[in-house]
C-alpha cells in the first residue's frame, strides 16, 4: 500500500478492533448469525495482518492470496457473495504487492529524471493495480458501506418502549453483524484507495 505508515496502522486497529469485536459476539449471537458473524471477524483480522506497516516478507503476498482465495471459493461454494467480492479483492490486493505495475518503470524514469534536475521529489512510485477493477471494487464497496450503514439507522417511529420490550440482549446483538460489515467496507475502501 501507498501513504504514509499512520494509515497502515489505523487499519490494523480498526481490522484487529472489529475482528475481535465480531468474534466476541459471534458467541452470544444468535444462532442463525454466527456463521456470518465468524466470518466478517475472521476477514477483519486478515485486514489487519495485510495492513501491518512494516515491510513485507517475499512470501507473505503468496500466503494472502492463497488464505483470501480460499476464503472466497468457500464463500462461493455456501452463496455468500458479498464475502467471496471481499476475499477475493483481499487476493487482488496481494497480489497487486508482488506483481509490479506496467506504470512503475514511467515513475523510475521520471526518478532519475529528477535526480537529473527533472521532477525532483514529485516524482514518486506509481500505484499498482489495475485502474477499472480498482475503480469497480471502489464502487462496490462504496455502495455496500452506504447500503449497509443506512440498515443501522433505527426506523423512524422506533420509540424507546419498543426497545425495551425486545430486551437488552435482542437489541444489543440487533445492530453487530451491519455494524461489521460497515466497518469492514470502510477498512476495504481505504486499502483501495491506498494501493
């Protein structure tokens, strides 16, 4: 990932934070979520771990891609397909650290041309990726988080008696499995954007 390494680490707080947040109330949740709720914080943590800021190991772009890859075929295989887009955009993203963008040798010309008394300190590493599925998995995600935070809104005319006839439990655990899957976008949006 591109920028500076503060942003790294707001990601790995808020995919460690939401990860072990999700897998806390994967517990006590409703039977028919834990599933879906396992697997929003099981992806959170590998957020995490993909956006730890320190320099990358020649293999662990590999370990990403295979861990996401297989995430996502069986996010096929059990029809979850906002979690196989999520894990498959994980292996987009690693493999986007080992594979060289076709810009990178324009932005090492336009180094040394800066070093010649060219660009000077502008000229900086060009962003990986392929520009339209980037943009599309931006789209995407974009569309999700809004979808999604919009669902956390309570209904207009919820009053306080209603929520307390539900009981604390039933409302407390209402709001966990969009609570993650927002987060989680905004995590995938700023990986985007970073890479």
């Amino acid at each position: 990932m591109h920028g500076p390494a503060w942003v790294g680490w707001l990601l790995v707080l808020l995919g460690a934070a939401g990860g072990a947040y999700c897998l806390w109330r994967a517990r006590t949740g409703p039977a028919g979520q834990r599933g879906e709720v396992r697997g929003e914080g099981l992806m959170a943590l590998g957020m995490a771990a993909m956006a730890w800021p320190v320099a990358p190991s020649s293999w662990s772009p590999w370990l990403f891609a295979a861990v996401f890859g297989a995430a996502g075929l069986r996010a096929l295989a059990r029809r979850h397909l906002h979690h196989a887009v999520g894990a498959l955009a994980m292996v987009y993203m690693a493999l986007v650290m080992v594979v060289p963008s076709q810009q990178a040798g324009h932005a090492a010309q336009m180094g040394q041309m800066g070093q010649a008394g060219g660009t000077g300190p502008m000229a900086h590493a060009a962003p990986g990726g392929v520009p339209l599925l980037t943009g599309l998995l931006l789209v995407y995600f974009t569309g999700y988080v809004l979808a999604a935070g919009v669902r956390l809104v309570p209904a207009v005319g919820a009053g306080a008696g209603e929520a307390v006839a539900g009981g604390p439990v039933a409302v407390a655990g209402a709001g966990v499995l969009p609570a993650c899957r927002v987060a989680m976008g905004i995590g995938m949006l700023a990986m985007l954007l970073a890479l």
